[in-house]
C-alpha cells in the first residue's frame, strides 16, 4: 500500500497543481493546449524512442507475457466495444479514443515507479515491456481508427493515402518504431543522445498531467460527467480497473506464467488511464472532456484496486 501510495499522490497532485494554478488564473486556457503540444511533439517521442532502442531484443519478445498482457488488452477492448457501440453510439475517433482510456494502462509513468519502489532495478523489466507492446500496438490501432474516420469523406482512395500520411507523422508512431529499427541495427547508444532523450522525455509525465488539470480547471462537473457522459466514463473506469485485471488474471493462468511474470502482468493491468490518452484526445480535439474525467477518476480509485492486488501477489519476486 505504501508504494502504491508514494507513486499515486505525486500524480494526482500534479493534476492538482495544474488545476488551481487554472482556477486561479496563473495559467489561461491556452496553457492546457500548449502543454499538450509540447508532449506530444517533444517529450513523449524521446520516451516511446529509448524504450524499444534500449531493452535487449530477447527480453522485449518475452512472447508467453506479452500475449497475456495484450491479450487481456484485447478482450477488454473487445467487450468495451460491444457495449461502447449498443449504447454510446460515437463516431469511430470518439469510440476508438474511449476504447483507449479503458484499455491503456498507466505502465510508464506509474508502473515503472510502482515496480522499482516493490520490487527494485531487476524487477522493472515488465512495465517496460507493457509500455513498447501499448505503443506498438494499441497506440497503433487507436490513431489509424481515428486518422481514418478524420480523413473521412472523398473516397477510399483518398483516405487511405490521409491515413498513411497521418502515420507517418504521428510522433507516437514514427519514434518506437526508429527505436525498434535501432535496436535491430546493434549499434551502440551514443551518450549524448541517450541523455537527450531521457532529459527530454522526463518531462513528459509532469506535462501532461498539469495539462489535464489546467484543462479541467476551465471544465464545469457537468461539461466533464454530464447526463450520458457520467454512465460512460463509470463504464470505462470499471473496464479498466476491474474487467481488464480479471482477463489478463485469466490468461496468465492459461499461458501458465511463472508467478512473478503472473503476477506483474495483473498489477500492470488494474493501472489507472494513462495521461497519453489526454495529449491524443486533445491532440485530434475529440473525446478529450470525457478522457481528462477517466483519467482522474480511475487514478483515485485505483489506490484501492490496485492496493487490492497487490495484496494478492504480494510475496511475489523477479526471477
């Protein structure tokens, strides 16, 4: 509990921070938007970069956990979907940004400070294979669902050339896969730009939480959780933190993981929203009221759930 402590309120005081220095006027509106920006043009890509350049090949493919954790990803997708379309009934940018907040785990900025505060250097190696696999994938899906609904009208011809274009500049994918594409080179990682982008990338989490708070400071409780709103982020907050966890549980028994990789896929599962999901949403201006509501909610309540679990593998060790 503790360590689930020591990693939750720093987050949620950040989003704090941002929060009154909107409401009392030391930063406007606009901050919120210039925030987002800067992550996601500067300081995200750095991040999404050194992860998949830096973990030896061997040990990002560890194939027996990524298909439980992205295989949890994917039912939890899967049933959010069903219900996301019978009741909620968006356009597919909005359904695919809410799949996103109730599928994507907080791994790098909680998790990886989570399992070094639990379990030390040796035991971070999962939250840092969940953030590669998110990115790679889920990230991936998420931004050709919505390049391609944006891109809409004038012909499949033309949307599909849009689509491609939007991949090829989305920073989210063009910097794991240059990691990616670096790590397979075998080249070594010059010093300089390792320190670059870990200087860089470090403010990355800060940002974009304040941002959300700046951005909520301007939002009333109604424009925020309003009427339909409020029944549908409940709805992700409990995909999140109860259905995916229980999947991912489920899994990890029938692909028979050793108890630690067992149990740091859960953990890694009952993380909160990340804030990745505010900077896209408000990157592509949909979905972003309800996103910034998912993320705060499911960061509260995620000291209980998660503690919950934690609870539960407690005694678990890297190998």
């Amino acid at each position: 509990m503790r360590a689930i402590l020591d990693v939750i309120v720093p987050v949620f005081g950040i989003i704090l921070a941002g929060y009154f220095s909107g409401r009392i006027k030391l930063l406007g509106p606009d901050s919120s938007d210039a925030l987002n920006k800067f992550c996601y043009w500067f300081a995200l890509p750095p991040v999404l970069f050194l992860g998949p350049a830096r973990v030896p090949l061997e040990q990002v493919f560890n194939l027996p956990f990524i298909a439980t954790f992205m295989g949890g990803v994917a039912i939890t997708w899967i049933v959010a979907l069903v219900v996301g379309v019978a009741a909620f009934r968006d356009r597919p940018a909005v359904t695919a940004l809410a799949l996103l907040s109730g599928t994507f785990s907080n791994s790098g900025y909680m998790g990886i400070p989570l399992f070094l505060a639990a379990y030390g250097p040796q035991g971070v190696l999962p939250a840092v294979i969940s953030t590669v696999s998110y990115t790679l994938l889920l990230v991936a899906t998420t931004v050709i669902i919505v390049e391609a609904d944006l891109a809409g009208h004038g012909g499949a011809a033309k949307a599909v050339v849009n689509v491609i274009k939007g991949l090829a500049k989305s920073p989210l994918i063009v910097a794991p896969l240059s990691g990616l594409a670096f790590n397979l080179s075998g080249l070594p990682m010059p010093k300089p730009l390792s320190n670059f982008g870990e200087l860089l990338g470090a403010a990355a989490g800060p940002a974009a939480l304040f941002a959300i708070g700046l951005f909520l400071s301007t939002r009333s409780l109604g424009t925020l959780v309003g009427g339909k709103k409020l029944a549908e982020v409940g709805w992700l907050v409990y995909v999140k933190l109860i259905i995916q966890p229980l999947a991912t549980w489920w899994l990890a028994g029938y692909f028979g993981l050793d108890p630690f990789w067992r149990g740091a896929a859960v953990i890694l599962a009952a993380l909160p929203t990340a804030a990745l999901c505010f900077v896209l949403a408000q990157q592509y201006k949909q979905f972003v009221e309800r996103a910034s509501a998912t993320i705060l909610i499911s960061t509260v309540l995620s000291a209980f759930t998660l503690s919950a679990v934690m609870i539960l593998f407690e005694g678990i060790r890297p190998n």
